[in-house]
C-alpha cells in the first residue's frame, strides 16, 4: 500500500488480448465441420453454419478493432485495466458457444435469443473497460469520443432488441447485429456524421 | 562452460507464455458445447459445466496476472529461468483437464480433488519459477514483496483444504479455490493490508 | 470527421494476423486423427489427409510470408486497412474448412473444387489488402513489383483453372494449386526472371 | 533480381513460430480427455495419454528453446530462413499426431515407431534452419557451437535408435528420445563438459 506497484506497460496487456481474440475468432470455424457427402447439397445445407461463422467473425472483428484503438490510448497497465480487460475477455470467448448454438438451430427463438445476448455481454463490460483504460488520460471531450459514447449506447440496444426479436422472428433478430456491425465497420461515413449531428 | 551463452531478453519468454496461457484459457470453452435441444431447459442444464468454465478462467487470469508482475521484473532470460517457465506453463495446461472433468461431474469427490489438484499444481512450481526470475535482480524486502509470499503460502494452503474438502462437500472445496481468486484480485485492499498486518 | 482518429502503427495488426494465421495453419493438423488400429496400414490409409494438410501449409505459408512482406511496406494502421485485413483474415481462416473436406474426399469433384475456392478466396481479396497497405506509401514503380503484380494474377488463373479441373481429374486440379506454391516459394529464381522479361 | 527485397527483421518470423509452437504444445492437451467415470481408476488408466503429453511437452519446449536462441543470433530474415522455419514448423507440427496415436496405443511397436519419427524429423530439419539462420553471421568456431553440432548429431541418432527399438521394445524406444531431453535440458553440465572434451 504504502509502496504501490509500479506501473507497468500495457503492451503485454495487448498482446495476451490479441491471442485471445484471435484464437476466439479462429475457432469458430471448427464448428464448420466438413459435409459428410461429396456432394454441393450437402455444402449448400451448412448456409446457417456458415452464415454465423460469418457473422460472429465480423462482431469479433469490430470488438477487436476498437480495443486495439481503445489500449493505444491507455497508458499504464493498472490492476482496474488488467481485471477489466479479463472480464471483458471472458464474455468475449462466449461468442464461439452463442454462435454454434444458433448455427444449428437458426430458426428459433431461444438459441437465437442466447446468441444476441453472448454478442450483447462484451457491449455491456465495454463502457468499464473505457473507464480503467482512460483513468490517467486527459478528459476527453472531442466529438470523436462523444460519437464513439453514443454509437455504444445505440449498440447495446441494438441487441437488446434483438434478443426480444428473438421470440418474434429470427432473421430480424439476427438483422440487429448485422445493423451494429454497419455502425462500426464504415467509420468517416454518413453514419458518423449523423451520430456527430446529434450534438 | 568458459563461454557462457549470452544473456538474452525475457520478451520471447513473455510473448511464449502469453501465447500458451491465450490458449489454454480460451480452449476451455471448446468444452462448453451447445445443447443437443433449441429449449432454455437444454441451456440451463449447462450450468456446471459453465461454471467451471468462469472459474477456471479466473484461476488462469490471476495466474497470467501474477506471471505477467514477475517476468517484468525478470532481466536475464537463464536457462533456469526457461525451464522454470516451461514446468510452469506445463502445470497451467493441465487445467482445462481438470476443468473439462469437473464440469461433467461436478458433485463427484474425485473430479473435483482432482480439479483442485490441477488448480495447486501451478501454485507450487510458482516459486521455483520467482527465485529464478528474481536471481539476477537486488534482493528485494519490500512489505509488497512479503505479502505476495504470504499470498502465495495461503492460496497453496487454501488449494489443499480443497482437495481434502473434495471428499467431504464438493461445493466447499470449489469455494477454497474461488477464495484464492478473491484473495489476488482484489490488491491494495483490506485483504493486502491485512497480510502487511501480520508483519 | 474534422478531428480525423490519429493515425496508429500497424504493429497489432500483424501480431493479430500473425496469432490468426498460427492458429489457421495449426489447427489444421487436428483433422490428422490418430488411426484406430496399431498398423502400417492404418497409418497409410491416412496419405490423403496427410497431403492436404502438407499442402496447405504449404499454401498458408505463402500467403504468410507474402502479407509479412506487404505489412512491412505499410506505415499507417487505416481503418480500410485494418478491415481489408480482416475480410483477407477471414478468407484464410476458411482453408482448414476446404483441406478437411478435400482429405476425406480426395478424388471427389465438389470437394476438390470446394478446396480450391477456400486458396482462391485469399488470393482475391489480397489485391484490396495490397492497395489499402500502400495507399499512403510512396508509387512503386520497381520490377519488383510489377513481377509480384504480375504473380498475382498467374495465382488466380491458377487457382480459377484448378477449380473447373475439378470437374476434369481431381490430380490436375491438386496440381494448380501446387503450381502457384512453387511460383512463390522460389523467389530470385527463373521464375521471377521470366515475368520480369515478360515487360 | 536487380532490385532485391530489403532485408527484413527477424521479429515477425519468431512471433509467427511463437504462436505455432504455443499452439502445437497446448493443443495435445486437447487429446487428455476426462475419462467416463469419476473415479481413480478411470483417473489412472489414462497414464499412457498423460505420459505422451508431458514426454511431448518436454520435446517441444526443448526445440522452442533452442528455437529462441538460433533465432536471436540471425540478423535477416532471408527468404531462405522464412522458408526452412516454415519446413521446420511444419515438421513440429506433426507432433500432436504422433503423440496421440502412441497415447492410445502406448505397447505397440507401429505407433512408438511413427511417434520417434514426428520427434526425429524437426531435428533432421534443424540444421538446414541453422545455416539459414547463421548464413550472414560471422564463422563460429566457438567450443559452445560445437557443443551443439555435436549434441545435435547425438539427438539425431538417440531418435533413430528409438525408431529401430520400437520393434524390440516400447519402453526402451521412449527412454531413447527421453535420454536426448536430459541431454538439452541440463547446459553448463556434466554433459557439456563431456561433449567439449571430445575435441
């Protein structure tokens, strides 16, 4: 206490999160497993499969990009960071579980209901992340960052909805997370300028 | 022997151990497969092996934390140091057996004094793997450091009344190991000044 | 949009690649499955999954050493370059699909030309990923260049070639894509020669 | 041919053979799956798949850590080098699979003899790596670097003697491939001593 630890870099913090990320957005795809017929039906029948292999690279894939732009910016690798980031790992490494349940089930409504919701938990851990990842920058009031707050706020209740589409329809449902995919995917776009707008 | 072989830098130690603790922590939900049924009842009966799962991620994330504390200190990569290293990540890979086991049988003794028996073993190569890491630095008496030593010689304690527990209540003996977390999660705490306390 | 997001250095980016491409050309080697008797000719029977898994990692590594390559060049962390990179990424983490269904189909045509699409898949998006890359470098106008241009577009003839061989001989198909192997894997050679001639 | 590529830093190959020796290593793990029941005995008659994973571990650590040391000493990243550390990785990568299928028929003379052989290939590979790895390096005539060559010869031919003693006896095949474990693990030894004498 008196003698606290001494801070320390988080290049190391970076590293262990980007061989998490990429082992948990790699192995997704051995959940497509090969058909067993030589055939293009038997191809053609793991669509679903394939689809949310797809769809859980690119949610992954926007995760990844804003923690990297995220750490670039934090400093000092604290325990709050190194906790915060953990937990944020760990809902992370749920969205293998979410997606091949969904991917063999894709027309209802529970597994549907639980992929949303494994896509919803890293979005929630997120704003905490922030937080520990900022605590020792200066304020930041940009309009970047207030765009960044708001895109957030709209993601999270992208999936909410889209886990209570989930008892509605599926495809709707599954259209929520693609939405909050197009947010994040085309920065510098109309998007932000309207996100910006809303001042 | 008269031409010593140069000192090298601990950073590929660092990024080799980063890169096998990634893996094993994420491996483990390769085991959390998806319910054979699209029925809430088939997702929820996955409780323990859930569980086992957060849990076990826990345990790997306060051993990755702690690893990650201790390399930074360490200046010389030695051939102890390596082999230090390569048992210890050795010990951590044996989880998610353990981890896979419990979770299939999580009421049953052996199971889980064998789940505790992986969670102890990293415990105890830990300080061998210190006194090599540490050689080459001044001798260290901080109060930070006595308690990470006080820290250490409970969580083994704690680890083996779980193992012993094992065969009395399986829920007791998980709740040793969850104190170990507990106990390294939360520094700079009560439970930190406690420990100094006791000088 | 006026406070554009400072521009980062591409070094995760590799490390992310790099973990992902790992993972990719390893896992692979998971579809080698143990055979179940203790005999010669249980291992033999084997050959068809052996090859495909050698020429992936064969093919892998190509485009391994051809993005290390490519990266090195790039100075700036774009958010186009860093989804061109993901969308290539995504492309390369289909091939162990292709490699598993082609080994235990080796002379079937669907699965061959299947496998062949997965190595074409990366050898398209590649030129997106080049031009993302290079975007703030300076022109290059070196033979250099133009031979890998020129490589390119030999690749994708190959591979395009391979998949409607399929349909021919499942060796012939095979034989394209171990072709556009050798075009990179021996470089300063006659080949490069011979593009470069080719002015 | 004119225009040669600039020579690259070695940084990015030893991340790339990071990840896959990381891999590699931890995906055995993948192979000690918990046995049926919760007992000891079901716990104990899994020593042979135990025993091939902690024989194996040891191997691949013994090659990573020699792996590092080469690497630290090569200055360019040749293309030479990229392509005999990809044999080299390819090589180590069929590991896994000689590991499981001795593990699963740990008496029988087949399986001991492949497992010796996915041992002794990276070693066959290792000095073509090594005079990739040392091509810009200046002569090494070092007592330490005789050491290795000798030491390397040793191995090559303790793995080969495995492979022939597989026919005779299991036991005494694995104590071949466990004594060239005993000879790198232990530097600066009796065994160093022994192999400088033999000048």
């Amino acid at each position: 206490m008196d003698e606290p630890q001494p801070p320390s870099e988080t290049g190391r913090i970076e590293a262990f999160s980007d061989g998490v990320i990429a082992i948990v957005i790699t192995i997704m795809v051995l959940e497509l497993k090969p058909p067993e017929h030589a055939t293009l039906g038997g191809l053609l029948r793991l669509w679903p499969v394939f689809l949310a292999y797809a769809l859980s690279f690119l949610q992954v894939g926007v995760y990844w990009v804003n923690h990297h732009r995220l750490l670039e910016r934090a400093t000092i690798a604290t325990t709050g960071l190194q906790w915060a980031n953990m937990l944020w790992l760990f809902s992370v490494s749920l969205i293998p579980f979410g997606t091949a349940w969904w991917g063999e089930h894709p027309a209802d409504a529970i597994p549907t209901a639980a992929y949303m919701v494994t896509l919803l938990l890293p979005a929630l851990v997120y704003p905490w992340l922030e937080v520990e990842a900022l605590c020792n920058s200066p304020e930041d009031n940009s309009i970047q960052h207030r765009i960044q707050r708001r895109k957030i706020t709209v993601s999270i209740t992208l999936y909410a909805s889209g886990i209570a589409l989930a008892f509605v329809n599926s495809a709707l449902s599954i259209a929520c997370s693609f939405l909050v995919s197009v947010l994040w995917v085309l920065p510098g776009s109309r998007i932000d300028r309207w996100f910006a707008a809303k001042n």
